[in-house]
C-alpha cells in the first residue's frame, strides 16, 4: 500500500511520455523531445507544442478530474455504481456545453464554454443528490442516472440538429463518446484552472467522507455529514466534469473502473482512494487515449469506446453483485 | 448465340435510327434537376421555359455561383412527391441522391438521370456535352465547352509554384483524383496528399499536415454555427502559416465552368 502512489506517479509519468511520443508522424523520440522542450524552427516545434503537449495534458486532466469525482459520489452516495458519465453528470455537461456552442455565446466569451458545462453538470449532480442522496438505494441512483442521460442525450442531438451548420448533427458522436484528438492549449487553459479548484474543493471533503463510511448517523454525529459536505461535492464535481466535458465530450466509466481496481489497495479508506483514484484515472485515460491511436491512426476513433469496453463488463459485474445481495 | 448477337445488333441499329429520326420536338419539355452541380449546367444549357425548377440548393448564395439566376426557377428540396406533381418529363439528379426517391420517380414512369459528380476537367467536358444531349441542345453545349477550353487554357498555369495542402472540416484532405486536386494542379500546385499516399478525399493527421509544411494552405469555407468538425481550422498549429490560408467556395463545389474563376483565385 505505501508503494501504491510513487508506483501510480511513474505509470502516469510514463504513460504521459508514451503520449507525447505517440502519433502519425512517426517522429523520432530525441528530436521530438528536444523541439518540445528547446523550440526551434521547421514544423516540429508545433507538432509538438501546438498538438500533443495539450493532448497529453488533457489526458491527464480529464482523466485525473473523472478518476477523483467517481471515487467522491461512490464516497458519498456510498454507491459503487456512481460515476460522472453513467449517471448523466457528463451528459448535462455536454448539453450544456453545445447549448454555448450552438448560441454563439462561447464566440462572445471563450469561458461562456466551460461555465455552461459546469452549469450543465450542477444540474446533473444536484438532481442525482436530490433523487438517490446518502440513503437512496442503488436503483434509484441508476434509475435516475438513465432518465438524466437520455433527457441529456437526446436535447444534445436536438440541439446539433437544429444548427444551421451542416457539420453539427455528425458530432452527437463526439459529445456522446468523448476525444482528445486536436485539442489546443486554449483548450489546456480553458478546461484546467476550473478542474483544479474543483479538486480542491473535493480533496476538502476526504475525511467527511471517511466518517460517512461508519454510517450517515455517525458521521452526523461528528458534524461531518452536513449540506456544507453536499455542497462542496456537487461544486466541486461540477467544476470538474463541466469543463472536462467541454473541452473532451463525454467520456464513460473511467469513473467507475479506477476507483473500483484502486479500492482494496487502499483499505477502502476514501481519504487515501481520492488521490489514488485520480493518479489510476489519468493512467487510464493516457493509456485509452495511446491505444485509439495505435489501433486506427488514421481515424479518430473515441475514448469513449475503449473505455466501454474496458468498463461496461465491470458494470455489469458489479450489478450482478448488488443483485445478489452481496457487498461489492 | 450468333444468332443472338446479330439480333441484338440489329435492334441496337433500329434504336439510332429511330432516334436520328426523331424530331428535335422530342427533346424534353420539362425538365427538373434536383443537384446543385447539374442545376448550374441545366440553367446554362436550357432553352427557355424547358427547365422547370433547379434544387433550393442552388438558390443559397453560399453554395451556388448562379444563386441569382436559380431565383428565377422554382425551388425543388429533393421529394419525390413534389417533383411529381411538378410533371417533369426529364428529372435530373446524382449519383448521392437517396436512392428511394430515384426508384420512386422511375416507378411513377418519369425519366430520371443520375450523373456522377465530376472529379476533372475530362469529365467536366463530357458532363456538358452529355446535359446538352439530355436536353436536347447539342448547340448551345458545344459553345460553352468552347468557351470553357478557351477560359481553361487562360486560367491554367505551369507547375512548379510550390507546394499546397486542401485542409477542411474534421480534417479531411483532397488527392489529385478529385475536383479540389485538379484545380491545385491546374493552378501550378504540387497536392501534398499525394506524398502521404493520398489519391481521394479522406482524413490527413493535422500533425502530419504541419510536418508537410505547405507553401500554401487552402482551407474550406466556415458555415453558419458552429462545429467541432470546423474547430481544427482554427487549430493554433495552422495559424503557424502566416499569411498562407485561403478559403475554397462555390466555385470549388461542382464540375462547371467555374472551376475557372477557382483556378484563377490561387493567383
């Protein structure tokens, strides 16, 4: 357990230099790495600067913000099936996200961008918590989180199929599934500053959430489980799955499966899971987003599937145990 | 089966014959082209009150170089019902027209043509001749394909002016097979799809775009709203070719004559 966070700093260290490395230019690595750190003239400079500094960067980004904001609603909800893209947390982002797009306000204001997301996403949490809070048993949470994607999915293809552009309507894809390719650094600066202060926010919450794992009845008792607690978590969640959500689409399950393999490393303790669960994302999210450009380099393949595909069987792993009536 | 080949070859002699005897009454007298690149050739060709109605499309100034005089037509969006009660005796689409409305039309005994689009100056050529043989007016397309060999021959200039990349939305790039590849060369541009292998219109990588480092850097034009698909334009790592960017338009969209007027605005 001790060796459990420099081992997940290298893997994300590695990782985040396997990233810079990766693409279809096929570029030698000491050529490539020096242009990034010294500049210089000619093309490479910009590959690497312009292209896949921001890429890699978002990848740690976002995957760290959705790896800390699943360990924090399971925390809370005391769920293991909370997670930011099934719950329709992602999805109200993306909503709110194309909603700024398709209105012209993120041309007037370039934060009108990441702000609508994190307004979308506080929807979304502030109805999960209202619907399924500490006490609302699995069902509910699920059961809200379906009704909240669909409601977010389908005013998402609404509003890219009322744009006059002829583009809009083939990018429902992209808000539904999620990618880094050709991001910029106005991305990088858009997205981070309000993904830093939201987890923040939520590393503030780690000790509440180590009390409420004694029960909601204790954890009141220590003066720990109050609306200050919900606060700072649907604040804290929005202002990382909104802008997350903004700069990369939806992106699922990468919530659902770090925490979950991260879990018996760290005795369950949420305190210690918080910062586990977003070295474990960013790994994650850096090691999906390698694969899509290994597997098809020349199309942009999304995140999102391989994510899928690495988490829905999780899912519905974990599902079959909650059925069964046993702890997961 | 020699017996069937010469009675084949006989109809097939019937058939000219007839059709060389025909009148030139018997070209159509309604006709409705629903495709912005056949409408502009229908519109240059037809005699007066033979074209019933061109496609809205080609009434958008936005897409199409005879916006002006598509108003005068009546607009089609493409249904077969409309085109119907329209009661053309020659509809004119494309290859990318929904198959189902084409079955619909030729079911409902209405003579429909579906043209591929054109990829070059070849086929822009056969394409006039052909509409002018479609409607009946070999004449007048044998003077606009003069004009447009004349206009051609003005426009074109010799290689060697550097080399250029086609850039569009979601990334996408035009080989030396297309439209876009052939006004380059036309131009005096070598494409630099062709040194990633590239003969179509498919996806090029941005990073191996800038790692090209084009002379000249020709983007598609933006439309109204907004979309991810257009957001790599405004990639950072273009704006790095200063001064270089141009917008490809209408007159880049279809095989007319007005490939001319894009080859002349890579001057």
């Amino acid at each position: 357990m001790r060796g459990l966070f420099p081992a997940l700093l290298l893997l994300v260290a590695a990782l985040f230099l396997a990233s810079l490395l990766t693409g279809p230019a096929g570029l030698p690595a000491m050529d490539a790495l020096r242009a990034l750190a010294l500049g210089g003239d000619g093309p490479l400079p910009i590959v690497m600067r312009e292209i896949r500094l921001p890429r890699a960067i978002l990848g740690v980004a976002v995957g760290a913000g959705l790896g800390l904001t699943g360990a924090a609603l399971q925390g809370y909800l005391r769920n293991p099936l909370a997670e930011p893209g099934l719950i329709g947390i992602s999805g109200m982002a993306a909503l709110g996200a194309v909603i700024a797009i398709q209105t012209g306000l993120s041309l007037v204001a370039a934060l009108a961008l990441p702000l609508a997301a994190l307004v979308g996403a506080a929807a979304g949490v502030a109805m999960l918590v209202a619907l399924a809070g500490p006490r609302g048993g699995s069902v509910t949470l699920i059961l809200a989180g379906v009704a909240i994607s669909a409601l977010a999915g389908a005013g998402t293809a609404l509003v890219l199929n009322l744009s006059p552009n002829p583009y809009a309507a083939s990018e429902i894809v992209f808000w539904l599934m999620g990618s880094l390719a050709d991001k910029s650094m106005l991305h990088v600066w858009l997205a981070l500053p309000p993904m830093l202060l939201g987890a923040a926010l939520i590393l503030t919450t780690r000790h509440a959430l180590d009390a409420l794992t004694l029960g909601e009845a204790a954890a009141q008792t220590l003066g720990m489980a109050g609306p200050s607690l919900r606060w700072r978590l649907i604040a804290g969640t929005a202002l990382i799955v909104g802008p997350a959500t903004a700069v990369a689409g939806a992106i699922g399950f990468v919530g659902l499966v770090v925490p979950h393999v991260l879990r018996p490393w760290v005795g369950a303790r949420p305190s210690a899971l918080l910062p586990a669960s977003a070295l474990g994302g960013a790994a994650l999210l850096l090691a999906s987003d390698i694969a899509v450009r290994l597997i098809v380099p020349d199309r942009d393949l999304k995140l999102g599937v391989l994510t899928a595909i690495v988490g829905a069987p999780l899912f519905l792993h974990l599902i079959w145990k909650t059925r069964s009536g046993g702890r997961v | 089966m020699r017996g069937c080949v010469r009675r084949s070859d006989a109809i097939l002699a019937a058939a000219v014959l007839i059709a060389a005897a025909l009148p030139a009454g018997a070209a159509p007298q309604r006709v409705v082209s629903m495709n912005l690149c056949s409408d502009q050739l229908a519109m240059m060709l037809a005699a007066p009150e033979q074209l019933v109605s061109v496609s809205s499309l080609a009434q958008d100034p936005r897409l199409s170089p005879m916006a002006d005089q598509a108003a005068a037509y009546k607009a089609n969006t493409g249904r077969a019902e409309e085109i119907y009660l329209m009661r053309p005796d020659l509809v004119i689409a494309g290859t990318y027209t929904p198959p189902a409305t084409v079955a619909m039309l030729r079911r409902l005994g209405i003579r429909v043509e579906t043209p591929p689009p054109a990829e070059d100056f070849d086929a822009i050529r056969a394409d006039i001749t052909r509409m002018g043989d479609w409607l009946g007016q070999p004449q007048a397309a044998r003077d606009l394909l003069a004009r447009f060999d004349a206009d051609l021959a003005a426009a074109r200039r010799p290689g060697g002016r550097g080399r250029a990349a086609l850039y569009e939305a979601n990334g996408f790039t035009s080989g030396p097979d297309t439209l876009a590849g052939s006004i380059l060369e036309a131009a005096g541009y070598a494409n630099i799809a062709a040194d990633h292998g590239i003969s179509a219109t498919t996806t090029l990588p941005l990073e191996l775009l800038v790692m090209s480092d084009p002379d000249r850097l020709i983007t598609g034009a933006k439309w109204p709203g907004q979309s991810q698909g257009e957001a790599i334009l405004d990639h950072p790592a273009l704006a790095a070719f200063p001064g270089r960017a141009q917008v490809t338009d209408l007159n880049w969209t279809c095989g007319t004559p007005f490939v001319t007027r894009a080859i002349r605005s890579l001057e």
